[in-house]
C-alpha cells in the first residue's frame, strides 16, 4: 500500500527519520552514526506497529520507507532483529530513488567496506548523490576525496568547492579545510568559486548505478 494511505503517525515518524541531519565521527578509519530515529515516541497501542508498516510501504515500493527499514535492520528493535545485509539491500533501493541519506549511509559504507565489498569509487558516487541534495556531511565527504584523488580525478579546486558548500552548513571542520585550500590555491576572488559551486551543483548527482 502507497505510504499515504498509512496512517498518519507512520507518515510523521518517517518524515521525521528522513529529516534528521546524520552526524558522522571518522576515527582509525572507522566511522560513528548517530541518529535519533524518536522509536519511544509511538503512543497508543494500533492495528500493525510502527515497524510493521514501515515494511508494508517498504515493500509496496516506497522510497522514504526503505531507507526507513535499511536503519531499523541495521540497528535493530524490539520486534526487527538486527540484519546488517538486509540493510545494506533496502540502502539500495532507497538510494537508486534518491533518498539523499540512503545515498550517503551507501557511500560510508562502500568507503570502509562495511558489510559490502571495499569501493572507493562507489563511495565517490554515492557521496555525489547525497552532496547534491544539500548533505553537508557527503559534502565534506566528497570534497576530502577530491583533495586526495581517491575514487575521483584529483581536483583542488573540486574539493574547495564542496568544502565551501559544506561550510554554509556549519559542518564540523569545513570552514578551515575550506580557507586552507583557499590560501593554498591563492584564491581571493570568490567570483569564480561561486561559478563553479553552481555549476557543481547543476550537474551529477544521479543515483550510482
């Protein structure tokens, strides 16, 4: 069934989940997702729980509710056992529909080959996914492999870029990557960093296939 005709506090926990700005700590190559999926908020009992319906629309096709259920099997609940593989399957559902956190949850785990095959290349791609939607975080992300050429054609100036784009957001170490490669590149004229800030984000940013 369509996820509109769920009830409509199956539709607020969703849009919830889909909203939250993910936080991620990258330490000796490992890396720390903290999210509040806002699970002790259900209220009074109904027909099917929460997590049952999120796997009805899941299966029925939509995309929000996928990326919902890939982090319900990758964390676990009372009623969903953890299942990182079945995860890693409706991660990639959600994000070949576009879902900008699926694409970036993806582009984490291609990165240190959690639960997938190590493929910096794909993590590049899954990364661009996510960086054109607004995700400060795949923003960095990206930019931190545009500067060491790894899974893209190496390109500081690339890397400014969405350094730049991921400072607006306030992210966490952005803004001095940013200036670094600006004094680096001797960049004073922010009129050409504009230009292709918005070219950058013109182009790409499709679903990886």
């Amino acid at each position: 069934m369509p996820l509109e005709s769920q009830s409509s506090k199956l539709s607020k926990h969703i849009s919830y989940l889909s909203a939250v700005s993910p936080f991620f700590v990258r330490a000796s190559g490992c890396f720390c997702f903290v999210l509040v999926l806002l699970f002790s908020c259900h209220g009074g009992a109904s027909e099917h729980s929460y997590e049952a319906d999120v796997l009805l629309a899941a299966e029925d096709g939509d995309s929000q509710a996928q990326y919902a259920l890939a982090l319900l099997y990758e964390y676990g609940t009372d009623t969903i056992e953890r299942d990182p593989e079945q995860s890693v399957i409706w991660l990639e559902k959600a994000a070949k529909a576009g879902v900008a956190g699926a694409c970036l949850y993806l582009g984490l785990k291609y990165e240190y080959g959690n639960r997938v095959k190590k493929d910096i290349h794909k993590a590049a791609c899954w990364y661009a996914c996510a960086a054109h939607k607004d995700w400060p975080a795949a923003q960095f992300f990206l930019a931190t492999l545009y500067e060491k050429g790894k899974g893209v054609p190496q390109s500081l100036l690339k890397a400014l870029a969405w350094f730049s784009l991921a400072a607006e957001y306030d992210y966490p170490e952005a803004e001095n990557e940013s200036s670094r490669l600006r004094s680096l590149l001797g960049i004073e004229d922010m009129a050409d960093l504009r230009k292709l800030r918005k070219d950058l984000l013109r182009t790409g940013g499709s679903p990886c296939k």
